[in-house]
C-alpha cells in the first residue's frame, strides 16, 4: 500500500548538503584523473551519499528508528 502523505525526511542528503559536493566532485576527479572507472565512483558516490543521508536524517530525528515518527522500541504494525 503507497501512503499519500509524505515522508518526514528524504532518505537522501539535501542537494545543497556540503558534503555530498564534496563526495560528487571527489567520484568526477577520481574518473578525469583516471584513479576510478565511472562505475566504481558511482558506487563509492552512491554508498557515501547514502550514508550521508543516514546522518542526516538522524540529526533531524534523534531517537528515530528510520525518518518516521516511530521513535526506537516502538513496536510497529
């Protein structure tokens, strides 16, 4: 079942989130300085973004088991 309402927080960074740059711009000069195939810095942007998101969503929803309202040990469903 699809839920009209939205999530809380996107499981993604914020376009704007200055770490995800950092991460964006290290995959392009890994693949113009020839250190990484384009396939392998997606993966290591795709990984790090994640993550980062993850971090993100944390310092929005301290105490959140995921970026709902379910705080941890909430018994769900």
């Amino acid at each position: 079942m699809i839920s009209d309402s939205p999530m809380p927080s996107p499981p993604f960074p914020s376009p704007d989130n200055a770490v995800l740059r950092l991460i964006v711009g290290n995959a392009v000069e890994s693949v113009r300085s020839g250190e990484a195939s384009v396939e392998a810095a997606i993966l290591h942007a795709a990984v790090h973004g994640w993550y980062e998101g993850h971090i993100q969503g944390e310092d929005e929803c301290p105490g959140c088991d995921f970026r709902g309202e379910l705080l941890k040990g909430t018994k769900r469903g």
